[in-house]
C-alpha cells in the first residue's frame, strides 16, 4: 500500500462558532507605511465566503454573520499579506491595518517563458493541489503566469508560491476562488507535500440547474470529508453521523479477523474549552465512513457510500465546532482524506442544511 502523507497547512484559518449568531460589522482602514491609504485590497476572512474589495480610500467593511475566532486577511499585489486572529463576539470592530511591500515580488524576474520543465511542474502541482478524482478535472488555474515553480533537484522538491493571488474556477461546486498562495512544497520520491495560503470563495453564478448540481457536489464533498468528521467529533455524534473510529492494526492474512480496538470520544478527546476540543491518540487510528444514501447527497446514484482513512497524531490538536484544527504540522492523513484536496475543499462556512 502507497501512504500518502498529506499535511493539513492550509489556510491559517480559525474556526469561527457555529452555532452562535451574530451581525458583527468589521470595519476599518488599509494604510502604507507612509500612512497613505491603499485602495481596492481585498479583506476576507480566510477560507470563508465573507469579504470585500477595500474602496478607492482604503476603506473596507464587511458583515459577519456568526460569532467565533477568524483569521482576517488583507492582500493586495506588491504587498506582504496580512493576517491576524480576531474574536468576533457582536461587539463591532475596527481597524487600521499597514501593509508592507512584498519585494521578492517586485523584484521577481519571469522566466516561466524559458522554464523548460514548466510544463512537468504545472502538472505535478495540479495533480497535488487539485487531486486527481473526477472534480479535479472541472478545476482550473485561470492565471497560471502568477504561479512560480521551481524544481529544487539537490533536495529533490518542488517548491513553489503566486505573485498575485491565484484565480482557481472551480466548476465541479461552483465556487470562484482567489488563493494567495504563500508556499508549496511537494516531494516526488516520497509522495509527501504541503501548502499554505488564504483563500476567498465566491459562488459562481449559474443556471438552475447548475445551482442543483453544484448543490449535489457539495453534500458529496461534505460527506465523509475531513471537515465532516472532525465536526461531527466535536459535536459527540461521530456514530450518528456514520462514523466508527479504531486503533489501526495491519491485517494479518493468518487471522481470521483484524480484532481492531474500537475508539469512543473518550479515547480521542483530552479536554474540552468553550470553543474547542483537544485530541489526541498515540498510534494511528482508522476511520471508517458508511451511510445508505437515503437522499442524503442529493443526485447521487449511489445507494450505499463507504470510505476508509487512517489519521497518525505527533501532538494534541485543537478542533473547532467548524472542523477547523490547529495545528496541521500534527497530523498525517492516509487514505480517502488525504485524497481530498482543493478541488474538494469547501469553505468553512458551509452548512450542509443550508441552501
């Protein structure tokens, strides 16, 4: 069996709660550091639908609609990208934000025109960032120019960043995503990679019946996902929502049966705060997925749905009521997980009951 380790880096993004609801506004002022005002810097909160363009003042504010920890990011070209946890809790929020210039940037030389393996690089960063599934190939990179990728062959990696966020089209869920690609690393002898970023997702526009589909994909991603099972474990309904958890334990073909150690939360979980839950578990766990389709993922054909992953822990991570954890340096994804890469990736604000 090929493991493939999958580090989940991505995105920085604190989980926001929710449950709790909320009209938050966050406003505020995008400065240089000679205090005159950038204009049109995008202000997001990372990995979620919620953000704007600052106006031609610098000025930007956005309404957020639940309580919870963001990560509030600020890009704009030529500039250092600008991140910072905030609490949002219905009290309003403002700030004045610096930005510094990016000179890797400004001083970044084009030579992806003479790169003669340009077109190897682009397809082994395609394969890693997208995946390789059915909804990979409806994925697309509209402004590949801005990607810079260098094959480093001492050390045998491909490491990789964008100059300007890059404008991913999603087709298989619909989504129009701006991804400021901050590091890229993949090594091909032992499959390993990471990346890490701020993304923006935006709903693209559709038909009816491109809405239902893209509807349809959604739930599909949803369901036996990461994000499905790390909320399903904070909320205590891991059985409920078609999970069942095991110490893993290589198969004997001299046995009979695998006599794998069934898990409950009690095994995983090491403490509860207000907002999240510790977890842990000192060997490799398997997770097993199984739903009977019931309407569930809506379109689907398939009656019966079943996936098999592996989870390996070096540290307690700290999980959020939205699937978010921290931190992804702590875990190895084998299996149908570690599959599941941008082109599957949902924001961290979609609800599976909301339409």
């Amino acid at each position: 069996m090929r493991i493939v380790f999958f580090i989940i880096l991505s995105f920085f993004f604190v989980a926001n709660n929710i449950l709790a609801q909320s009209g938050t506004v966050i406003s505020g002022e995008i400065l240089d550091s000679l205090k005159n005002p950038i204009p049109f810097a995008s202000v997001f909160l990372s990995n979620t639908t919620i953000g704007t363009s600052a106006s031609s003042e610098g000025r930007f504010k956005i309404t957020v609609p639940e309580n919870g920890v963001y990560e509030l990011a600020v890009t704009c070209i030529g500039y250092k990208s600008y991140k910072k946890s905030i609490q949002v809790n219905g009290s309003e929020l403002n700030f004045s934000i610096t930005l510094f210039p990016n000179y890797k940037v400004l001083h970044d030389v084009v030579v992806t025109a003479k790169d003669k393996y340009r077109k190897r690089n682009l397809a082994m960063f395609r394969r890693i960032f997208f995946g390789s599934d059915w909804n990979s190939s409806l994925c697309e990179v509209v402004n590949p120019e801005d990607l810079r990728l260098i094959f480093d062959r001492g050390s045998d990696v491909l490491v990789g960043y964008s100059v300007k966020p890059l404008i991913i089209k999603n087709a298989a869920l619909g989504y129009m995503i701006k991804y400021d690609l901050v590091d890229f690393r993949y090594m091909p002898n032992t499959e390993k990679y990471q990346f890490s970023g701020n993304p923006f997702f935006q709903d693209l526009e559709g038909t009816p019946e491109e809405l239902k589909k893209w509807r349809s994909n959604r739930l599909s991603a949803y369901y036996g996902s990461r994000m499905h099972f790390l909320r399903s474990l904070y909320n205590k309904k891991l059985y409920h929502e078609g999970f069942s958890v095991y110490e893993f334990k290589p198969v004997d073909v001299n046995q009979a049966f695998n006599n794998e150690k069934v898990l409950n939360l009690t095994d995983l979980c090491l403490a509860e705060e207000k907002d999240n839950v510790a977890i842990y578990y000192p060997k490799k766990i398997e997770i097993n997925f199984s739903r009977i389709n019931n309407g569930i993922v809506e379109g689907s054909n398939d009656e019966y749905i079943a996936y098999t992953s592996m989870v390996s822990f070096t540290r307690p991570i700290s999980v959020y009521a939205n699937g978010y954890f921290w931190d992804g340096y702590s875990v190895t994804w084998e299996g149908r997980m570690s599959e599941q890469r941008m082109a599957n990736t949902l924001p961290y604000d979609f609800q599976p009951n909301k339409r």
